[in-house]
C-alpha cells in the first residue's frame, strides 16, 4: 500500500449474484474473514451482513451462488475474494438480524471436475491444461508458467481434475491454486509477476514481524494490494533486532530452538523480499479489526506444509 493511501476510511462492498446479475451492499455493516494460500485446497471466506432486507436474503436462497468481495480505502479499494456460496445462515444476535455466508473459490469446480481424454502422441502439457481448465464451469486460465513437455506415446488420461493439476504442477516444481476465479501455477522458486509490496510503519506495518522455523509472519492494515504468490519487502535490519532481543540471556526471554533440523529459524533473503505462501484478510467495516495477516518466506526456502501453509 502506498504511503499517499490515507488509510483510516474502510470501504468494502459486497456483491452477490451469478453471471454479472445480483445485489450489491455497500451501506450496511459487513464483516469478513478472508483466508489464501498457495494450496490446491479452496480459499475460503466467512462472511457477516447485518440487517439485510428479506428480499436480498430470499434471493441469496432461491437465485443466487456466488459472492465479491471488494474491500480497503477510498480511490484504493480491490477485490479481495471470489467464489462460490457453500452455505448461508440467517440468525438473530441481540438487536442484529445477521446473514452469514461460508463461500470457498472455485469449489465446484475444485470438488466436480472431471477429465476424460485421449492425448495422443506428441501431445503437449499446455494442451492437457487447456483441456483441464474447459472441464470448469467459473474458474478460468489465470498466471501459469509450466516445464513444457510433449509426450512420445499417447496416453489416456480419466482422473478429477484436481488430480491431473498435481501432476501437471509436480513436472513443473510448482504449486497449482485457484485464486479469485483464475487458475494459478507457479513455480516453488518464482513469484507473480508484480511488484512487491513494501511493508514498513508509514505504509501500515503494525508492530514488529515475527520470525519462526516456518518462516515469517506480519500484520499490517488491510491491504488488497497483497496476494499469495507475491512479493512483500520488509526491512532485514527489524527482523535482526527482533532476533536480537530474542536471544537475549534475562528471565522471561523467549528460548530460540537450535537443534539441528529442527527448530532454526527462517533465513533472511539478502534484499529482504519474500514470497506470501497464505495471507488472511480480517475486517469489519463499522468496527475493528482491519487488518491483513501476511506469512512468507524466502525464495530459496521450502514452503511449510501441513497445518502452517493451510
């Protein structure tokens, strides 16, 4: 985000509908929590409208299934999530008539697509891809860069679709995901073409980041800008201090781990530019918070499995 964003007027819209048909709510209180990662897993939202009116809510349940969000300041404002309707509750909580959405990106196409086809000799992954990708009702091609290949046999290929993009993604050392409705590949050692996002106090850094074995963690003011398999740039010299600190011999210290393999923190990239493998948007446009969490790591390091990436 731009230190010239001034960052203390919240928008955020929701849009609800299919096929560029639906209600949009700006002026109600709506809250949401957006999370992302690299993984082939759907990224999900949780969603809060208050006080709609009935007729949105009855046209939630009879008409529509998919749902934007689009949130941050004014004149800076950008999607932060697309994706399909899962299930909605409607309920009261004091005085607050609530309609909460549960949606995921691409989960339909995610759960239900399947392929069948015949490839024949010479045949290329790209064309196998395109293949995939018509098999999907609403996600499309988005940012891919795959290990080009042509096969010297033909092969039939029957499996999910979400079954043959691991195969496709583990030729090119990459991993596949679906964000805001487009299909993404990229490379275990490469980024999205874009810029990276500077992260400091005058562009809504909040507090110190945090570093770990897993990698590093930090929280600014809701930024949009941020997208998982982007760059964010942080200042080397605060992680050092923190670290420095850490280390610190005094009663209350946090203990460092220095077991072999075990333990050790994430290395420092020399520029200070990491690569976002999960990020989670969190806000409420009447109240706190409105934040976005951002977890990264070095280009040259392993991305976290198991629990830590999803």
């Amino acid at each position: 985000m731009s230190a010239s964003v001034l960052q203390w007027k919240r928008e955020c819209q929701l849009v609800i509908g299919a096929a560029g048909r639906g209600i949009s709510i700006k002026d109600l209180r709506i809250s949401f929590e957006v999370t992302k990662t690299i993984g082939r897993t759907p990224n999900t939202a949780l969603i809060k409208v208050y006080n709609m009116n009935q007729d949105g809510f009855g046209r939630i349940k009879g008409e529509f299934d998919e749902v934007l969000v689009n949130a941050g300041y004014p004149g800076a404002s950008e999607l932060i999530f697309r994706g399909n309707i899962r299930h909605f509750f409607d309920y009261r909580d004091g005085n607050d008539h609530i309609t909460e959405i549960d949606a995921a990106d691409g989960d339909k196409d995610i759960r239900s697509a399947v392929v069948n086809v015949t490839l024949a000799a010479g045949s290329s992954t790209t064309q196998l891809l395109e293949h995939v990708v018509s098999k999907f009702g609403t996600t499309t091609k988005g940012h891919v860069v795959l290990t080009e290949r042509r096969r010297i046999r033909g092969k039939v290929v029957s499996a999910m679709a979400r079954d043959v993009l691991d195969d496709i993604a583990a030729e090119s050392d990459a991993h596949w995901s679906v964000q805001d409705g487009l299909l993404q590949i990229v490379p275990v050692q490469s980024t999205l073409p874009t810029e990276a996002i500077v992260l400091r106090s005058d562009t809504g850094l909040l507090g110190a980041p945090e570093i770990d074995d897993k990698g590093i963690k930090a929280t600014c003011l809701l930024n949009p800008r941020i997208h998982v398999n982007g760059k964010v740039w942080l200042n080397n010299n605060d992680l050092k201090a923190k670290i420095a600190k850490e280390l610190e011999t005094k009663p209350g210290a946090k203990k460092v781990k220095t077991k072999k393999h075990r333990g050790e923190l994430a290395r420092l990239d020399p520029d200070g530019v990491y690569k976002v493998y999960k990020l989670v948007h969190e806000g409420d446009n009447r109240d706190t918070p409105w934040t976005t969490q951002v977890f990264c790591v070095g280009l040259d390091r392993p991305i976290p499995s198991g629990k830590a990436a999803a």
